[in-house]
C-alpha cells in the first residue's frame, strides 16, 4: 500500500465554456445588432421611449410616460452618444445577449450535454 499522490489530470472544463460562451455571445451579437438600426422607428411603443430620451437630454416635452429609471438612463446615454434609432434598441439588444449568454452558462453548470446547451442558448 503506498501513499503516493494520485497522477490523474485535472479536468479542464473552465477554458472550453469560456470558449464556448463567447461564441455563443458572438453568434448571438451578429444575429441580433445588425437589424437595430433597420427601419425607423418599429412601432407606437417606441415612440414614448424617444419623448422621454429627448426630453433628458433638454427637449422640452409633455405628458410623459412614466417608466423604471435604468432603462431610461442606458438608453439616454447611447442616445447622447449615437442619436440614432438603434441606440433607442442597444440597451435592450444587450440585455438580450447578456440573457442568452446567462441561459448557456447556467445549463453547462447544471451538467447539459454540449447538444441541449447550445439549443437552449440557440432559443
């Protein structure tokens, strides 16, 4: 009987679902940021979401919707940075991956095969 220290490898898990969470992250970027720009304004909705930016950023404005003040803030920001339809879009778009990429890393942390991982991310 010998007390030797056990030679098997540690496993490597850590450095393939960084891997496979940015091309997850990657993927989902190129199918969602491009069409953010696309066509204007894309409904009624979008239109209060446009008076209260402008109206943070010193329009003067009336009869404002009220709504939670982070998404406003996000969307202020990028508007100031990029006054375009798409920065209106860009806090939610992130959001959107964030989520997807949350979905991917909680299913491998609950031991999901590669197969589901990737069709749960892919929903």
């Amino acid at each position: 009987m010998t007390d030797a220290p056990s030679t098997s490898p540690a496993p490597r898990t850590g450095g393939r679902q960084l891997l496979m969470l940015g091309l997850v992250a990657v993927v989902a970027g190129l199918i969602l940021l491009p069409g953010l720009g696309a066509g204007g304004l894309w409904s009624a909705g979008e239109i209060p979401i446009l008076d209260r930016t402008l109206a943070e950023l010193g329009e003067s404005r009336a009869e404002l919707s009220r709504s939670p003040w982070l998404p406003d803030a996000l969307r202020t920001w990028c508007y100031a940075i990029w006054p375009r339809d798409f920065a209106l879009r860009l806090p939610g778009a992130c959001a959107g991956l964030g989520l997807v990429m949350l979905t991917l890393a909680t299913a491998r942390k609950l031991g999901w095969s590669s197969t589901w991982t990737t069709v749960a991310a892919g929903y």
